[in-house]
C-alpha cells in the first residue's frame, strides 16, 4: 500500500527551516515510513526572501498568515520553527485545528505558557513533538541503551555543559535572543533546555536546582532587518538597546533518584562554538559525549579489573547502533542534520499509529519546570523545588 501523504506547513524559515526542510526532505527517503511528508507550504513574513527558500528547498506554496495556514483542512502538520515567542500561539492554534505539531525548544516563554500548550494539545488529542534532537544523535540513544541496560549501574553524576562563543564581541546585535520578551531566558532556555532534556532522558527527573546567573554585556546596538541565529545582521551602532537575559548560566540540581548533576550554559565560552557536552558516573561504568564528535561515545567498563580500565571511544556508526542501518556502512559517519532526519522519522511513524514520540509536549513541561526554578533560584539565592514529570 503506498504511504499516506502528510502535508506539511513550516512556520519560520531560518536557521531551524533550513534544517526542518532538509529533514522533511529526507526522511521517507532513508527511513521506510508509514507516510509521506509533503513540503506543502512555507510560512514566513517576507515574500521575495520566503519564495527563494521554497523554490531551494522544494516547498510548493509561500504564505505570510500563519493563522490562516494553521486552520487549512489540507494541512496535517503544523512545525513549528520560530522564535520562542510565538510558539505558544502557534501550538495552541495548532491543537485546537487537530493537527499533528513538530515544535522547537525551548517549549515556551515561561511555565505557564508551557502549561497552557501541554493542555491544548491534551484536550485535541494530537500528536506532539518537542525538538531537542539530541536525544536522535545514535551516540547519545546508544549511551541511554548502556545506562537502560545496567551497564553503568547506579547513577551518582551528571556532568553536563553546552557552551557557545557566538555573542561574546560587544558589537553583535540585540537579536531576538537577547531579548527576554521573544526569548523567555538566554542560555538557561536555548542551551539549558537541551541539557536538561538530556539529564531527565539519560538519568531520571530533577527534584531540586540552584542557580547563578550572568549578564556580561548589558546593552548592545540593536539589529538589522536581516539578523539571526550566529549572524550579525549589520546593526546600527548609533542606536543601542538593553539585553534583558542572561548571558550565562549554572546550575547544581539533584535527581529524584538520588544522583546530584551541575549544568553551564553560556555563550560566552571563549572558542567552544557547539560544544554540548556530557558525561554520567555510575557505580558500573562512565560514559562521556562531545557534541562536535557526534559519531563517538567514550565508554568506561568499571567491571573490568582495575589494571584493564580505561576509557574507550566507540565509533557509534555500526548497523547495530540505534538509527544507522538506515544510513551507510560502519565508519561512513553522519552529521547535526541527520539528528532532525532522526525526529521526522520517529514523528511520521507517531503520526501514523507508531509508538509515541519523545519527548512531547507535555513532557517539555517537566524540563520547563527545571528551568523556571533555575530562573528563581538565581533571582533569589536560594535552593527551588521542581520536582517530576508534568
Ligand atoms: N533544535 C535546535 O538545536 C535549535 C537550534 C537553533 C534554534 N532552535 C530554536 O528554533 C526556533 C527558531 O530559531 P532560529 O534559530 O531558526 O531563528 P531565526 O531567527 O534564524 O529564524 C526565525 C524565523 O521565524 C520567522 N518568523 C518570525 N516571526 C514570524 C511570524 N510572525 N510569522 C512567521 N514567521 C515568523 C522569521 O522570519 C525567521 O524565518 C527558536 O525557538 C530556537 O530556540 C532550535
């Protein structure tokens, strides 16, 4: 029987777009799926620049009015790929039109707003997908296999840090990323949610965080009409605005099962340009993972005798590691975009009747609730609660 057609619209064609469309594009190619994505429309707010990108990346229609394009009898999916302010919006509509909802991190502005997506999407009863594609690297699905399995045994560590570099001259503009009415937070949400995502994924859920915060430059020219994610979009030296997040970011926390972690995100890492890393202590073994050698895990057996120990880096691109029977032979390594090819594949098959995707949208609620306790710690010096999944 062929696949069912899935008609896709995105909502935001940038930096997220670019790596959406490739994924939309890709995915029934390399995965056998029970549907077909269809590069339906493209939805963004100016139209020379929005019909170059769909004619690139084979989107059939352009449209301005995300409102209208959401509410369409012929649209399936709705993914959602803009800036964190409008995500709340977008998703609500979404689920109250029944479709199926592909959405970015970070979930939303503040836990209310996440709380308020997590029940539209509940009451509509449509599939939901929050994008923390890391979880899709096969090195970090083969780490949760290990941990899954007992390889580490009891967790007593989480070590996690993402750190970026990309703001650090003071020239670069007031982007929407510095800005806490489009952004929520600064790398507590973009880079923060990652981590957290992944520590709630590999080690359990958090009970309890402390928080720092940093602002290291405070105000900033404001941006150019073309500025974005790692772009500097000209600017306007003359005319200068405040930044209203923060620059960097710690946090202690401690699990519900016992462990206790720390997380940094900054964008103020002098030379880290994507690192997002991690490492998990157990009683049986470690792992470590670095973003920017995506296809590696380091693997240490501690039930090994203690003369033969030592970390060992797994080359993760084995048909047997999760995700890569469908790419290419052992040592043929993959890259950032094949984590989005990754989500889409596991979204199509939810969408379809599979087994539900993660994590959803009210699952982001427990990362969300991390998050904003972190947010109050650091506003108040002290330890906040945040305990269990949504
Ligand atoms: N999964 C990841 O690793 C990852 C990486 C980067 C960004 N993100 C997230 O993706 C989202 C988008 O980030 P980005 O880096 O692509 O931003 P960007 O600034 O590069 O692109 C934003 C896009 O949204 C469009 N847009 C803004 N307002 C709109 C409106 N009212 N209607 C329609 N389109 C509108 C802009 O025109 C632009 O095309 C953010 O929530 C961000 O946190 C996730």
């Amino acid at each position: 029987m062929p696949a069912k057609h899935l008609n896709v619209a995105l909502l935001g064609t940038k930096f997220m777009g670019k790596a959406h469309s490739h994924a939309w594009s890709s995915a029934a190619k390399f995965f056998d799926l029970p549907g077909d994505p269809v590069l339906k429309v493209a939805v963004g707010r100016d139209k020379p620049s929005l019909d170059e990108f769909a004619t690139r990346w084979g989107w059939e229609e352009t449209a301005t009015d995300w409102q209208h394009i959401v509410t369409r009898p012929d649209i399936d999916i709705v993914d959602i790929a803009t800036p964190t302010a409008l995500h709340c919006e977008m998703a609500i509509a979404a689920a109250e039109a029944g479709k199926q909802i592909f959405c970015e991190k970070p979930l939303a502005l503040d836990l209310a707003q996440a709380e308020r997506m997590a029940a539209a999407v509940n009451a509509a009863g449509v599939t939901s997908y929050l994008n923390h594609n890391y979880r899709r690297v096969p090195a970090v699905a083969f780490a949760k296999h290990l941990i899954d399995t007992g390889r580490l045994g009891r967790i007593f560590h989480w070590r996690g840090a993402y750190l970026q570099s990309w703001i650090i001259d003071p020239t670069f503009p007031l982007t929407w990323h510095l800005q806490a009415e489009h952004a929520g937070a600064g790398p507590l949400w973009d880079l923060g949610s990652h981590s957290v995502d992944l520590a709630r994924y590999l080690v359990g859920e958090i009970a309890s965080v402390q928080a720092v915060t940093k602002t290291f430059i405070e105000e900033r020219p404001l941006p150019g009409a073309d500025a974005g994610t790692f772009k500097s979009g000209g600017g306007n030296a003359a005319a200068r605005g405040k930044v209203t997040v923060e620059d960097a970011a710690i946090m202690a926390v401690t699990f519900a099962n016992g462990a206790i972690g720390s997380f940094e995100s900054t964008r103020f890492a002098t030379g880290r340009k994507n690192a997002n890393l991690f490492e998990v202590y157990g009683e049986k073994g470690a792992v470590a993972f670095d973003l920017e050698r995506l296809n590696e895990l380091e693997f240490l057996d501690a039930t090994l005798p203690s003369s033969e120990q030592g970390f060992r880096t797994v080359l993760v691109t084995e048909a047997e590691h999760p995700y890569l029977s469908a790419w290419w032979p052992p040592g043929h390594v993959i890259g950032y975009e094949h984590t989005f090819t990754h989500a889409v594949a596991d979204f199509v098959k939810a969408v379809c009747g599979g087994s539900p995707i993660h994590p959803s949208i009210p699952d982001g609620v427990a990362t969300m609730r991390v998050l904003d306790a972190a947010k109050q710690s650091a506003a108040t010096g002290t330890r906040v609660a945040c305990c269990g999944p949504a």
